[in-house]
C-alpha cells in the first residue's frame, strides 16, 4: 500500500475544504444580504414620527430647591478643602525638593 501518497492526496482534499472560519464569514454575509421581504418593507413608506410629548412640569418645590442649595454649598465646600490640602501638599514637595537639594549641595561640597 502507497501511504504516503494517500496521506498527501486525504491532505490535498482537505486544503481544498473551505475553514470553519471561511464558512463562518460566508454565512455571515449571507444574513447580510437585503431579502425581498427587507425590499417590501423598505418600499413601503414608514409613518410620520410621533409629535413629541409635552416637556414636564419643572416647577420645583420649595423643599426641592432648599435641598439642592445645601448640596452646592456642601460641594462648594469640599471643593474649597480639596484645593487647600492640593495646596498644603504641593508645598510639602517643594520643601522636600529644597531640603534634597541643601543636602545634596553639602555633599558634593564635601567631597570636593
């Protein structure tokens, strides 16, 4: 028995065997393709869109607006202590980085 002629003729069929992702795109564009129900629907003409609901009521009440006037002046505040410890802490990194840089100069003076 010839078996490796069989082997690269069994090898030479399945080359010619699309891939399990080819088959995947193909039906793919298959689905893709307009039908004629897909043409039916698009000659048929689509109603006229709805007219917009009337906007709703914003009247506020008395409460509703106390309540939001607490929470901007709460956000304001934590607004006003956020850019304070920003502050307090960027001049920490200066001190620290004028600090290295003292102890830095006193070494290099030292081993000159």
């Amino acid at each position: 028995a010839n078996l490796p002629a069989a082997a690269s003729a069994r090898r030479a069929k399945e080359a010619l065997r699309p891939s399990s992702t080819e088959i995947a795109v193909e039906e793919e564009e298959e689905e893709k393709k307009p039908t004629k129900a897909d043409d039916q629907k698009a000659a048929v003409p689509s109603p006229p869109p709805a007219a917009a609901p009337p906007p709703p009521d914003l009247r506020v009440d008395r409460s509703s607006e106390d309540k939001i006037k607490q929470l901007e002046a709460q956000l304001a505040e934590w607004q006003r202590n956020q850019e304070a410890a920003d502050l307090k802490t960027h001049r920490r990194i200066v001190e620290l980085l004028e600090q290295s840089a003292d102890k830095q100069k006193l070494l290099d003076d030292a081993e000159k």
